[in-house]
C-alpha cells in the first residue's frame, strides 16, 4: 500500500464510528454580560424565564449548555474586563444587557455573534447599520420607541395637569442622551420643561433625591435604566414627587405609574435569536426587534399617599391597577 493511501485509511479509522453509534450532539456556550449585580440577575423574573425558554428550545445548563454569567455590580467601568474575560472563553454567542453592555461586548469582539438584550438606540449607538439590515455581528432587541417618551409625560401630566418643570432622572447610561431628546421633543409639545438629573452610580440616590426635592419639581420620569434599585419609589414617596418609571415592573414596587415595554416578549425574542444563531444564522441578518406591546401599570395606594385622584380617562386604559 501507498503511503498516501495509507495516511487516508488511518484518516477514515479516526474518523468511523462504531455500527449503531448515535453522533454526539454538540456542547454550546453561552455568554450573559450585565450591568447589575449578581444578586439581583439571579432574583430578575425575566432571566429565570429566558432559562426556561432556552431548556424549551432543548438547551440544558449542565448537559448541553454552558452558561457564562458576568455582572458588574453597578459599575460600568468593569464591562470592558468582563467583556474581555467572556470572549476568552469563546462563547458561540454573548447576550449583552443593555448599551453599555452592548457597547463593551462590541469592543471586544468583531466576530462573536452579540445579541442585544434591551438596548436603547442601537443605530445611533453605531451597534447595527439599520434595523432592517444590523450587517454585523451584533443583532437583538431595540426599547427605543418613537412615542414612549411622549407617551409617559402624557400619562404623567394627565395625572398632574399643572406640571410644568419635570425631572428626568438618568445615569452615565449613554441610551438616555436619545431618550432625552425626544423627551424634549414631547414636553415642548406638552408645555414641559424637562430637566435632566444625573445619579452617577446607585448610590448617589439619597443625594440626588434630596436636591429634587429642594428644586421643588412638578413630576419625575424615571429613564430606564438596568442598574435602576427597587428602592426608587420609596426616595420618590418621601420626596412627595409624582413619578413615573419606564419599567413596569416598578408599579408593583410601589411606583405611582409605569408605562414601558413587556420584558417577557422581548426576552422571549431573545431566546428566539440566540437559538436561531446557533442553528447558523447570522446575526447580519436578523433585523433589529423592537417591542410591540407596553403596559401601564398605576398604583392606587401611591397616588393616596400623595394625595391624587387617578382620572377615569387613565384608569380605563391602564393594563393592571393596583390597589
């Protein structure tokens, strides 16, 4: 025999299987970046429910799944090292959670597929080229909507018709230079003057409350934001300001009014690509989802507590009252 011919047999030993052997199904790796603290992923009922629908579509932690969990505890600048930390692990695809996730996800990688979870303006961002066609290897979920910021100072003033200054809290998030824009937009329509107020980290709150309340502002929308503290609601009822949060689970916290995006159905598209991306598809490819469902939630005991009447108008279109 050929030593060419040879080489090929032992090639094609190496590669048989045994008669009646099953091919092994492969062991995919995923990485989850966020912004949060660790406790806080953990105890987030839309991340327990991204599991759940990955075990769904067939995906086992401990079988064929490998998850890869980093948090920055609240501190963006420590994205950019868990980044780096996630793609040396190679990873078949990173969700990232939220822009400046997004953003230290990108820079780390050009050729890891990326999937956004919750990023404010992607475009803008320069994550993607369009919505339609992202052309890179970021893809995901867009929050950005034309009218959500309009749609929550009308609710707002609806509830407190003689508002004229309202405070925009935000953070070093860089999603919230877009939000503010068209929060502008909207309250020059309104007759709104919107003020931003910055709280660099979480635990500037009691601080940043404190000089709101010396300010005396009308009302407060609360900008979305992943490192935003369930204790938000209790600053705003002790500063007696009528807020409203981007983020509906804050109603049930003990906010006043929420109105945003349905965290279940985005989350549920994120499961949708993620799957699809490790079935070959590429992320250049995927357009860019936006959220097609919002939930306004009012609490009644917040607005006793300050001393409001919920009009019948706001009452009617609300999705969840709570009493």
């Amino acid at each position: 025999m050929r030593r060419r011919d040879f080489i090929k047999l032992l090639a094609a030993l190496a590669t048989a299987q045994p008669a009646g052997a099953q091919q092994r199904s492969p062991v995919w790796r995923l990485g989850c970046l966020f912004p949060n603290s660790g406790s806080e992923v953990y105890s987030l009922p839309y991340f327990a429910e991204f599991r759940r629908r990955l075990r769904e579509f067939g995906y086992v932690e401990g079988q064929n799944l490998i998850l890869d969990v980093r948090t920055a505890e609240g501190d963006y600048s420590r994205l950019g090292t868990l980044a780096a930390d996630l793609v040396e692990l190679h990873p078949d695809v990173i969700v990232a959670v939220a822009t400046p996730a997004v953003l230290a996800a990108q820079q780390a990688t050009s050729s890891i597929p990326i999937v956004m979870a919750s990023t404010g303006d992607p475009v803008g961002s320069g994550f993607v080229k369009s919505l339609a066609k992202p052309g890179g290897n970021i893809t995901g979920v867009s929050m950005m909507s034309p009218d959500l910021s309009a749609k929550s100072l009308e609710f707002l003033t609806e509830l407190v018709p003689k508002a004229k200054r309202v405070a925009a809290l935000r953070s070093p998030n860089p999603a919230h230079t877009a939000f503010l824009k068209e929060m502008d937009a909207a309250g020059q329509r309104l007759g709104l003057t919107i003020i931003p107020v910055v709280a660099v980290t979480p635990s500037d709150l009691v601080t940043t409350f404190e000089s709101m309340v010396k300010e005396g502002y009308d009302g407060l929308v609360v900008l979305n934001d992943p490192r935003l503290t369930t204790h938000i609601p209790e600053l705003a009822a002790k500063a007696r300001l009528p807020a409203i949060y981007q983020f509906p689970g804050f109603g049930k916290l003990g906010g006043l009014l929420s109105y945003g995006p349905d965290l279940s159905e985005l989350w549920g598209i994120v499961t949708v690509y993620v799957d699809r991306i490790l079935k070959g598809a590429n992320p250049a490819d995927l357009p860019v989802a936006q959220p097609t469902k919002f939930e306004l939630v009012i609490n009644l005991k917040a607005a006793k507590a300050l001393g409001l009447a919920i009009p019948t108008s706001l009452l009617l279109r609300a999705d969840e009252v709570i009493e």
